[in-house]
C-alpha cells in the first residue's frame, strides 16, 4: 500500500512520536515564519530527499545522511546568500530544486530500486520501531531545551537583525543554530508527515496562532496545542478510515487554520493586535 | 581622563582616532577623530550621505572594516564586544512588522541580562510607555514605538546612548516628548548621549556640543560656539548644499 494508514498496534509510537514531532516542529517553525521563510522547512526537506536518495544509493540507512546532506547544504547556502546578497525566497527555490533534482538521478542510478524504499520519506509512515521513537523523543527534548536557553536570543535577531547585532548578539550563530535545529526536525518530522507536506506542520499551526495570540508566549502556547491537536485527530482518523495518516494531519490542521480565520472574520473572537484597538 | 570646559576631571566614554572608512574605493570617513566624555549630549550633524550612519555601524561593531582606532571605556572595540552591555542604540525609524507576535513588555526582555521585570517596568516608565506594556509592539504608532526602542535601550541601564536620527517621521508631538525624555535622560539619570539628526533648531536646543561632519569632521566642540559662528553656520549650509546637489 502506498499510502499507509495507522494499525492498530502502531498507535502508541505514532501518537508519542508525532506529539514531540508536532511540539518541535510548532515552535521551530515559528521562528521560520516570522522570519518570512516559510518554505524553508520545505526546501530542507527536499534537499534531506537528495541524502535520502545518496543513502539508498550507497546503502546505508538513509535518515542520518539525509539530516548531514540538510543542514550542510542549508549553511553553504545561507553564507553563499550573505556573500552575495542572494534573497531568501530565491535560496529556498535553489535548495528545493537542486535537492529534489539530486535525489532523482541518485534513485534512478540505485540498482534494485523500489518505490517503496523512498515512500516512507515522500509521505511519512506510521512510526512502529520502538528505536525509532527513543531517537526522535531524545532529539526533540535536545532541541526544545536548546530552544529554551536561547529563544530570546534567536528572537532578537528575527525582530531587529541591526538592533540585536548592536546589542552584542552573534545574530549569525544564532541563525546557524535556527538552520541546524531546522533541518534536524525536518529529518526526524519526514517519518511522520513525509518530504512533501512537512512545510504543514511548520507553518500551519504558527499562522493559526498568529491570528488570536497577542504575545510571542501565547502564539508559542497555542502552536504547540493546534500542532497536537493536528497530529491525534489525523492519527485516529487516519486507524479509523483507513486512510493516510499524513494527509489526515495536513487537513486537520488546514481546517484549524479555516476554522480560525472563519472566527476571526466573523467577530466570534476577539483576537490579537490586529483587532485591537491602535494605542 | 579628560579635562571639560569648567576644568574638572572626568572619565572619556567614547575615544575615536584617525578613523577612515572606504566604500569600495570611494571614501566615506576620513580621519574622523573625536570623544565623548561621561555626560555629553553631541550632536551629529551632516547632510545625507555625510557618513553619520557609517560612523555609528564602526562604533557599534556592525562594521568592522576601517582604518584607525574606537574605543569605548578606554578598550580598543576590536579587542572585546563587551562594551556593547554598556551601550543602548535607539535606530533610524523602526520598521516593525505589524503582525509580529510580541508584547512590548516581552520587545524589552530579548535584550541579554534583562530578565528582570522591574528593570523592564522601569524603563518604560522612563518614557511613560508603562501603561502600555502588554500591547502588541505593532499596535503602536510610530512616535510611540520609537519611545520603546529607547526604553529597550535602556534596559541593561547604559553608560551611553547612541541615536541615529531617531525622530524621522515621526509627528511634531511625539518628537518633542522624544526631546524631553533624551533631556532628562542626560541631565537626571547622567546618560550621555550620541544623537545624529538633521534638526539643526533640536540640536542647538538640546546638545551640549556639536560634530559636524560630512566625510571629514569640520568642526567638534561646544554646541553654542557653533550656533553662534555664522562663518561656520554658512559652511555648514554650503557643504549641505552640495551634498544635496550632488546627490540629485
């Protein structure tokens, strides 16, 4: 079956693992947004398709080269960007491409190919190895407690790149770390929702937020509750219809986002500093 | 140590010496040298492209390619980026995403060491901005935003302020509040204060001495020796000009 939906036995790693992968992906992917790269999530996780592919291609388990093959090519971009005063959009557009575009010629080079080999990373699986879950628990706590001690740094930086710089914040190693974060939770999110819908996961619940929160700790807050709530009621509809679990995920965290925007248009919620009354 | 107008000792905040900046082989500072004692309020004045911005980027380490030597508290700033603790910046007119998730309150705690509350509540009742602390920072009006930034600036309570014409487009009302709070900031709390503008009135009123610079410094001293030489008030309209001239 190309497109898996979640047995039974398999719902308890699917639930833990894509509770912390929802967790990470929220707060990370705000950073993202607010950043206005979006599709950055997107483009790391084509180029982690390439070290996926390169993986397949040499025969080694491909999830680790995929997250090397990620972040290196996302850093050598972002200096290449800041050598040249390329634009975001345009090194999101690079990344994507060349990655993806890797990550064929490398598939179709690799002897005894199947589909079923890369569907996994294309669309995400229900996650049912025990191995697999500890590794993406430990990961996501890694990064959510680096995340603590130093969001107000990365933060700074994202509001005011001159202000922090003058303010004696290494705005550039902070950014390094918000790509290496980046394309850590995008390799270990590709199980879960797959290369093609992982930039969902990342942006949907922050944009929902966005539209009530009038704090940065009340967007993070309520990410973090829509992403959850996105991932439990796309697992259990995925065991209950028998269809796809990542794409029960995308949808229901599409429809917070309409449900959202449907509230905050119709007056039901008074929401965040857009409604507010200007000072 | 440093000896001021009424001859009494005092401790140099700032020391800039033979600093020159090139543009890709076009010279933009050349052989700029002056300092800014405990308790200065200079102003910088110059026309558009005078190199004030270019001058703060060298002081506050956002540009590190340059001829001579700045030191802040008596240490080359080359050598440690500490001094940048001591230093509060208040930007040209702030471009604030409108959307952008944050309270005021939490504007003022990204910056390091300002964990504390208290420190935040104080600095905004330094600009009477407490009242509104819990608004979203894209709420505010430009005038009141700029208010924010300096209560930012002042959260790791600062030796010195460094403002690069900070009242750009901003209303007459807000712009004298910003007057008033930079005047007691100086006199009252003892901040001294770097202020680019192109407000020539503001700077008399305000600044106890006066850099006039453009490219080259032509004149740094005691702002109402300059105000009141109209050799060198005529220079200064004649150097604007041609600055102005030459950039249409």
């Amino acid at each position: 079956m190309t497109f898996e939906a979640v047995s039974y036995e398999s719902i308890p790693h699917a639930l833990i693992s894509g509770i912390a992968i929802s967790l990470l992906c929220s707060v990370v992917g705000l950073f993202l947004v607010l950043r206005k790269f979006s599709l950055f999530g997107d483009a790391l996780a084509h180029s982690a398709f390439g070290g996926v592919a390169f993986g397949l291609f040499i025969g080694i388990y491909p999830l680790w080269i995929a997250c090397a093959v990620a972040i290196l090519s996302a850093l050598g971009l972002s200096k290449i960007r800041q050598k040249f005063d390329i634009s975001g959009d345009a090194i999101v557009a690079i990344l994507l491409s060349t990655g993806l575009g890797a990550g064929v010629i490398l598939v179709s080079l690799t002897e005894d190919f199947e589909f079923h080999d890369i569907e996994e990373f294309l669309f995400g699986s229900a996650i049912v190895d025990t191995q697999n879950v500890v590794t993406i628990l430990a990961l996501a706590g890694a990064i959510l407690t680096i995340l603590f001690f130093t969001y107000k740094k990365i933060l700074y930086s994202t509001f005011s790149e001159e202000q922090a710089k003058a303010s004696g914040i290494p705005v550039e190693k902070m950014s390094y770390l918000l790509i290496t974060m980046a394309g850590v939770t995008v390799v270990i999110s590709m199980q879960l929702v797959g290369v093609l819908l992982i930039s969902a996961l990342f942006v949907l619940p922050n944009v929902s937020a966005m539209l009530y929160a009038r704090s940065f700790k009340q967007t993070v807050i309520l990410s973090m509750l829509f992403a959850v709530s996105a991932t439990v009621s796309g697992i259990i509809m995925s065991y209950q219809f028998e269809i796809a679990q990542a794409g029960c995920i995308v949808l229901v965290a599409a429809a917070i986002f309409v449900g959202s925007l449907v509230a905050k248009g119709s007056g039901l919620v008074k929401t965040a500093g857009i409604l507010a009354k200007r000072a | 140590m440093f000896i001021n107008n009424s001859g009494v000792d005092f401790t140099m905040i700032v020391d800039i010496q033979k600093l020159s900046v090139d543009y890709s082989g076009i010279k933009v500072l050349d052989d700029i040298s002056f300092g800014i004692a405990e308790g200065d309020f200079l102003g910088i004045i110059g026309p558009n492209g005078a190199g004030k911005s270019t001058l703060f980027h060298c002081m506050l380490g956002l540009r590190t390619q340059y001829d001579g030597t700045i030191k802040f508290f008596g240490q080359d700033i080359r050598d440690s980026r500490k001094y940048l603790s001591q230093v509060g910046f208040v930007p040209q007119k702030p471009v604030v995403d409108r959307n952008f998730p944050a309270t005021i309150r939490e504007v003022l705690s990204m910056s390091q060491n300002s964990s504390d509350s208290k420190k935040v509540d104080e600095a905004l009742q330094k600009v009477w901005m407490h009242e509104l602390a819990d608004r979203r920072i894209g709420d505010l009006s430009v005038g009141q935003q700029q208010r924010v930034f300096i209560a930012k600036a002042l959260v790791n309570s600062p030796k010195i302020l460094v403002l690069d014409e900070p009242v750009t487009g901003i209303d007459q009302y807000n712009q004298d509040l910003f007057f008033q709070i930079l005047g007691e900031l100086n006199t009252k709390e003892k901040i001294s204060i770097i202020w680019a503008s192109h407000d020539l009135d503001a700077v008399e009123r305000l600044a106890s001495k006066v850099a006039c610079l453009n490219k080259t410094l032509f004149f740094h001293g005691i702002s109402k020796e300059f105000f009141s030489d109209d050799e060198m008030l005529k220079k200064y309209s004649e150097t604007s000009m041609q600055m102005h001239m030459h950039h249409h």
